[in-house]
C-alpha cells in the first residue's frame, strides 16, 4: 500500500484526492490547506487534516507527498518534502524557473526520491496514437507544427485567488494554461528553439499583471520543423479549442477538440487513427473547463513505480525540460 498526503485541496488537489482513495493499492492518509473550509468532507473519515505544512512532512506514515499548490510555491515544499524523506509528486509547472527545477532534481537525488512531475495530458488517447505514429516513422519527416491553445478564463476565475494572475505567483499564460500544450509539442517532436514571439493583454487589464494572448515562431531542434504556437484566455464565454495539427512526409494531422481529445483530420498513408470510447472528459471545475482528467493514471504510475513494476512517466528532467522552453519563449518576446 502507497500512502499520499494532499498539499493543497483546492480544485486539482481533490481530484488527486479521488483518485488515491479510489486506488486498491493507495491510501490517503492526509490532507493540508490553509482553508479550514477545504478540509471539512475528511470530518468523519480518517484523513488527518491540518493546516500546518510542516505537520505532514512530520508524520512518519507518509511515503508520497502530492504538491498541488500555486505555481510560486512548487519548488519550496517539493524540496521541503524531499528533505523529509517523502517522494514527490509535483503539479505542472513544474516549478517558475529551471533553476528551481534543477534545484528539485537536486534534492531529489540527494535523498534519493522519486520525484513526479504531473503531464496528464500524454494520456490523451490521441496524444498516444500520434506520438505512436511519430516513434514507428510513419509520418516520415515533420514540416510543420501548429499549435492553438484558446481558451476562456475571465476576471472572476482571476479574483478568486490571490495568486492568479500574479507575474510573481502565476507567471503568466504559458506557465499555468499553456504549459500542457509546450509538453505535448515537446513529447511529439523533441525539442525546440523560440525564435520571435508577441504578447499583449487586450482583456484583462487592471486584473491581470502579465499577458492574455501570444503568438510565437519555434523551431524543432532535431529536424528544422517550423512551429507556430499561439493562446488567448479571451475566447467569448467559453473554451474554444486546443489544438496541435502536424504537417508531415507522409501524412497530416490535427489532435484537437477542446482538451486535445479528439482526432479532427488525418490523412496518413497507410494509417488511420481509430480512438478508443473512453468518454474523453475534461477536468470540469463549474465555472470553467481544464485538459484531460487522466490523474488516475498518474497515480497508477505512483503506485507502479514504488512498487518496482514501472518508472516514473515524466520525471524532473523533462519538467525542467518544459520550463526551460517557456523561459526560451518569454525570452525572444519583442
């Protein structure tokens, strides 16, 4: 049995909550945030709950912290918690900078841990055929590389917390709702070299400290592949698309829908791409939607990997990987 504490239960830390108590092989032995209010569904279970940080990392009953916190505070309590001794799994980003995520991998070695980076969406039965396609050759060599990421987030998802929207606490765009769609990119073609990008914040002024919509020119490293990437948050009333169509040797095709869920054209020779039904649902927050709900898996790959039956899925180093090419991207901004 892995025993999880929860850092953080907001609206991805009880997602990750239902899945461990779901799991037969985990168990969730306890719950921190600094709301009261948050902690109060575990009043007639036997979660302990707390609203000091510290008093988790104490206990020796936990081998697996699940850092589900803003953006800011990744890197301080996964390295927190890997000084105590307790395998991490970090929610994405990863962290704001590759110095602290060289930082994490650091004291992960050092205490010889696991350390966890969450990239639910190469679960995506799409994401999967394609990256297939990609390692088989079928493809053959990738021209080009487009990816959308529209979506709607408005001035009340901003003031709901203190950290969102916040240049020191957020980072901006690419760091909390892009940051899945670099790693696809990433996890398709390998790596890539920002070449020129713009950004401007044309809706959410007086609220938010950095931009709402981008647009940015990439090059694959290990072919020369153009690649172009661009995001709003200002799509009218609801999420748009997300998107990553690939123009290849050998056949062309667009992962799309809203999440990155669905196969909106293909034409690859000798190839179709038939997905399984799995329902392809979003990570459904009320008021608005976010990627693919694949933590179960995540945390079957936590479970796997501490009992020796696989590896880690996405390991420090390509998280570091993520926002080293994020940095890269606000660093050509002109």
């Amino acid at each position: 049995m892995i025993r999880f504490a929860i850092i953080g239960h907001g609206n991805i830390g009880s997602r990750h909550a239902h899945h461990i108590e779901q799991h037969p092989e985990a168990e969730l032995v306890a719950v921190c945030d600094k709301n009261p209010a948050q902690l109060a569904r575990y009043a007639a279970d036997k979660v302990f709950t707390t609203t000091d940080f510290n008093a988790i990392l104490d206990r020796n009953d936990i081998d697996v912290v699940n850092v589900c916190l803003p953006n800011y505070l990744h890197a301080p309590c996964t390295i927190a918690a890997l000084e105590k001794g307790k395998h991490v799994v970090c929610e994405k980003p990863m962290a704001m900078s590759v110095s602290e995520c060289s930082a994490m991998i650091h004291a992960a070695e050092v205490h010889n841990k696991q350390l966890f980076v969450v990239k639910q969406n190469r679960y995506n039965p799409p994401v999967q055929a394609v990256k297939q396609l990609v390692e088989q050759g079928a493809l053959g060599a990738i021209y080009q590389v487009q990816i959308n990421c529209f979506w709607n987030r408005n001035e009340r998802y901003y003031t709901q917390s203190d950290w969102r929207g916040s240049r020191s606490k957020d980072g901006g765009c690419l760091f909390t709702q892009c940051s899945h769609f670099v790693d696809i990119m990433y996890y398709l073609i390998g790596n890539v070299l920002p070449i020129k990008g713009l950004v401007h914040n044309f809706g959410h002024e007086g609220f938010v400290e950095f931009e709402d919509s981008g647009a940015f020119i990439l090059q694959a490293a290990n072919n020369g592949a153009l690649v172009s990437f661009c995001f709003s948050t200002c799509t009218h009333q609801k999420n748009m698309e997300g998107s990553i169509t690939i123009i290849a040797e050998h056949g062309t095709v667009k992962i799309g829908g809203q999440y990155l869920n669905t196969i909106e054209y293909q034409n690859i020779a000798n190839h179709h791409i038939i997905l399984p039904d799995t329902g392809n649902s979003c990570n459904d927050y009320g008021e608005y939607q976010g990627s693919m709900s694949n933590h179960d898996k995540v945390i079957q790959n936590v479970v796997d990997t501490l009992l020796q039956r696989d590896t880690v899925a996405t390991n420090g180093q390509e998280g570091r990987q993520i926002v080293a090419i994020i940095e890269g991207m606000y660093g050509v901004v002109g």
